[in-house]
C-alpha cells in the first residue's frame, strides 16, 4: 500500500459527521469509530491505494478529494470518478478480500480516515443502519460503470465527451438553463475519463464553444445550455 503522511493532523476536528454512510449512526458509536480511526492529510498527487495492492483499510474523505485512476503498463491514466467530502472508498476489498480494484489518489489537499477491514465488517454487522446506506452506494456506482462500458462500446468520441460533461454538469451549480463546472477539468482528465487523447477532448470542446454550448470563465467551465447538451447525448444514445 503506498505510504501517505499519517501523523494526526493538528488543530483540526477529526469527526465523521458529514461521511454519508455514518448519518444513522448514534453521537457515541460514531465517536467510538472515530477513535478506531486513522487519520491523514494528503497533498494533491499523493498517491493513497494502489492498483490490485493487497491492503484491505476503508476509507472516509472528511475533506478534500480524491481521483479513481487505473494506469496502463504505458503509463496512460484511465479515471474512473473523483470523489469528495462525505464518500468512502476501498471498500471492494473489506467485502470480498480481493485486491484493489484501481487506485486513488488525492486530487486536492485532503483528509481522510481509515479503518481495518475487520473494523469495517464489524461496524457491517452491528450498525445494521450502515450497511443499509451502503448498498445504495453500492448499486449507484454499479449503474454508472455500465453506462460508462455502455457508452465506451457504442458511442463516437465526441459523444462520450459529450456524455462526460453532461455528467459533471449535473454535479455542478444550476443556474437556469446554465451549470457551472468547478474547477473546471483539464483536457487531459476529460481524455482519461473517455478514453481518448487531449486533441479530441480540444477539438470537441472549441466546437461546443463555437455553438454556444460552453465557455471557459474564470477557472470555471460554464455549460450554457444543458438541456441542450442533454438532447445532443439523448440523440446518441437513444435514452
């Protein structure tokens, strides 16, 4: 497992309150959990899990975020999600003893608590609430890697970028007709997370800004019109 630095983050409020799946737990379980914990600051880049490593802890993100990449033997990044404040990760490996299933890395400055895998089963078994939570998670982010083997199998690449933005778009602040993407994804990791190269995601991006779809404001991309990018993907993909 790579190694991250794991002293206790000083002056800092080391709770679970705001991980989704601990909502239903009580003041004092979730305290007795918090103390099971260990806890960490990570920078952007440092790396967390690694690729089909034997580690078995579950994760909590309290703050930050953090990026589910696979690399291939070239060294080409394939991203699978980025996830934030509230969500647990590495949890695959505590239910089933494989290995990991890709590797994370934190993509902002984070903190983030960890348990043993015999800890997490534990909490499984007595905190029946918990376990409740997580299949919904569970199910959600099953659904998502078949829309993604979906649109991977069928789609042109100018759609699945398509698809792609309209999925952050949902994640980002509505105003109107209009989403706000913050902060706005490099071509690069838009590349990753289709699987194509940095001048597809450049050539499909100026198109869209040349027909009033996007813009570029701020450090932030600014999706003008999503329903008008949701009928393009519709027109796609049929659904």
């Amino acid at each position: 497992m790579a190694k991250t630095a794991n002293r206790q983050p000083q002056q800092l409020q080391l709770s679970l309150e705001g991980i989704a799946i601990l909502t239903g737990l009580s003041p004092e379980a979730r305290e007795r959990l918090q103390k099971r914990c260990t806890w960490r600051r990570c920078r952007p880049g440092d790396p967390i899990v690694s690729y089909l490593d034997a580690s078995d802890d579950v994760f909590f993100i309290v703050e930050g975020e953090v990026r589910v990449t696979i690399y291939s033997v070239a060294g080409r990044a394939v991203s699978f999600r980025s996830l934030g404040p509230g969500e647990v990760f590495g949890e695959y490996p505590a239910i089933d003893g494989g290995p990991r299933s890709a590797s994370v890395e934190a993509a902002r400055s984070s903190l983030i608590a960890s348990i043993p895998a015999a800890a997490f089963q534990e909490l499984l078994q007595t905190e029946p609430k918990v376990a409740q939570a997580l299949l919904p998670q569970l199910v959600t982010k099953i659904r998502a890697l078949t829309t993604r083997v979906y649109e991977f199998s069928t789609l042109a690449v100018n759609n699945r970028i398509q698809a792609e933005l309209l999925r952050l778009a949902s994640l980002g602040t509505r105003q109107g007709k209009a989403a706000q993407i913050v902060p706005a994804p490099t071509h690069v990791e838009i590349a990753s997370r289709v699987s194509t190269h940095r001048e597809a995601v450049t050539r499909e991006l100026n198109r869209l800004s040349r027909i009033g779809i996007i813009e570029r404001k701020r450090g932030a991309l600014l999706v003008k019109d999503v329903d008008r990018l949701a009928e393009m993907v519709h027109e796609a993909t049929g659904e």
